[in-house]
C-alpha cells in the first residue's frame, strides 16, 4: 500500500504529475524521463516506477498531458575528450590467420656425467665474488636425470599513430591544401612499413592539410626588434662607461659618442624574424608521427 499523498499532490491515472520549477540545463539527455532534483528526499515517492516530485507546477512547458516530462537541456560540451589530444586510436585490426609450424626435432645430446656438472657448477661459482665452493664439492649425485628444454622470447611489433600541428618557413615550396581534396585519415595514409621488430619512426606530412599564413611574431615584416640592443641600434660604450672621454682625450673605443654600434643587428635595431626565417609567412600543415 503506498502511504497517503499530501494535499499538494493530485490523483494520476498512469503518470504521476511533476510540480517542479522549471528545469534548466540538469543535463537530461533528450526523449529521457525527467527526474525533479527541487524536492527533499522524504516526499519523494513511487508510483509505477516512475518518479514523483512535490514542487509548483510546469508552467508554458508545451507537455501533453498524461506523456512522459522530457527536459529541454543543454547541449553537451566537451565531453569525451582524451588527455592525449593527438593520439588516434587505431582502426579494429583484420582477422589473423593463425599459422601452426611443425615442432623443430628433439636433438639427442649425450648425457652428462657427475664429474661434468661439477665441472659446470666450478664455473658457475667462479664468475661470482660471493659464491663458494663448498657446496659444490661436498654435494652427491645419486642420481642424473638428462632431458632437452626450450628456450624461445616472445617480442611483439606495434604500430602507433599520431598527429601535431607544424608550421615552418615558406620558400614558395608546393602546398598541399583542402582544395585538392578532402584530407585523408592519419589510418589511411600510406607509410612504408620498416623492417620488422626494429624500433622506428617515421614523420610524414598529411596530404591536403597545408597552407600559408602570415608569420605571426613579424606580421610579415621579416624582420623583428634586436633584443641585444632592444631596438635602439647601439649599447652603452663599456670602456668609457657612455661619458665619452678616456684617460687622455676622447674615448677611442666609441669616438668620443659614448655608445658602441650593435654587433648583433650593425646598428639597425631589427635582426631578421628567427620563426619564419625572414620569409614572412609560415607554413602550416599537420604532420603525422608513426612509431614502431
């Protein structure tokens, strides 16, 4: 028997009837059972399994009577975004045929003697500091058992994908760009495969990403301000300490002006733009990193 309703609660044939506040942006997934958060925990109850909420009525909802309250959230942002941004996970792999190889022979070798194992164990003891031979010489071997065993390493051979953005200087080089088509899938790309089991790693630019940008550090300018000099062309004359005068007369060091020329950019202020390389503009592409 369900407990008696309070008085804020109306009677419902098939579904009970939400008095919540208007739900905004609680996360609901579309065409999904609205669940009221407003109300306490003691006057929730049960009705044919469905939720019960004690709040003021829905107002302007556009709710058809007696249908399931589907809340109108916010669309989903951000969701299900890896740590490692560039990592693509690779395509399912092919079925593998199995191959079964025929057990290699069992070589016969001729059995060992006491005298054989000691002389084993000797020199096993003796590349070791810390090992004695007491063992070795007092221990007796009623009986020698000789059997063949197998020794195999197990390696495996992976293939990982990524993709990073790159930019470099543009020297009128062919670029590559979306009107040449859709870029391809970094799995799609074809990358010759290397020997097999050898670390390796291949960089290969991906086809129909690139183009060409204004560089961003000289605005196109080539040529960017000497940190040296900080723009100005000329330095402080060291020997004279900027006075311009020596021991005996003017300062020969900077001719009586007090400052020296800039060696770093001969006194013009600007050095040439070291992200473009003084071409002005940059190359952007993505570039596709396969290790092994």
């Amino acid at each position: 028997m369900m407990d008696e309703l309070p008085p804020s609660y109306e009677e419902a044939s098939e579904f009970p009837v939400c008095s919540a506040v208007p739900f905004e942006n609680k996360g609901f997934e579309e065409n999904e059972v609205a669940v009221c958060p407003a109300a306490p925990s003691e006057n929730r109850f049960v009705v044919n399994e469905v939720a019960v909420c004690t709040a003021g009525p829905l107002e302007n909802k556009g709710f058809v009577e007696n249908e399931v309250a589907v809340c109108p959230a916010a669309p989903f942002e951000n969701i299900g975004f890896e740590e490692n941004e560039g990592f693509i996970k690779p395509p399912t792999a092919p079925p593998f045929e199995f191959q079964v190889h025929q057990r290699m022979p069992v070589v016969d070798l001729e059995s060992l003697t006491a005298d054989d194992l000691r002389e084993a164990c000797h020199e096993f003891v003796s590349e070791s500091c810390c090992y004695g031979s007491k063992f070795v010489r007092q221990t007796e071997l009623p009986e020698i058992i000789n059997m063949c065993t197998y020794h195999y390493q197990l390696e495996t051979f992976g293939e990982k994908r990524e993709s990073i953005q790159r930019t470099e200087p543009f020297r009128g080089q062919p670029i590559d760009g979306p009107e040449n088509g859709p870029p391809p899938e970094p799995w799609d790309v074809l990358v010759p495969i290397p020997e097999m089991f050898q670390n390796s790693q291949r960089k290969v630019e991906i086809p129909h990403t690139a183009h060409v940008r204004e560089c961003g550090r000289c605005v196109g300018n080539c040529r960017v301000r000497c940190e040296s000099c900080r723009g100005r062309g000329g330095r402080r004359c060291i020997s004279c300490s900027g006075s311009g005068r020596g021991t005996s007369g003017s300062c020969t060091s900077c001719s009586g002006s007090g400052r020296r020329r800039c060696w770093t950019c001969s006194g013009t202020g600007q050095v040439k733009c070291g992200t473009c390389n003084g071409k002005g503009r940059l190359k952007h592409y993505r570039l596709l990193i396969v290790t092994w």
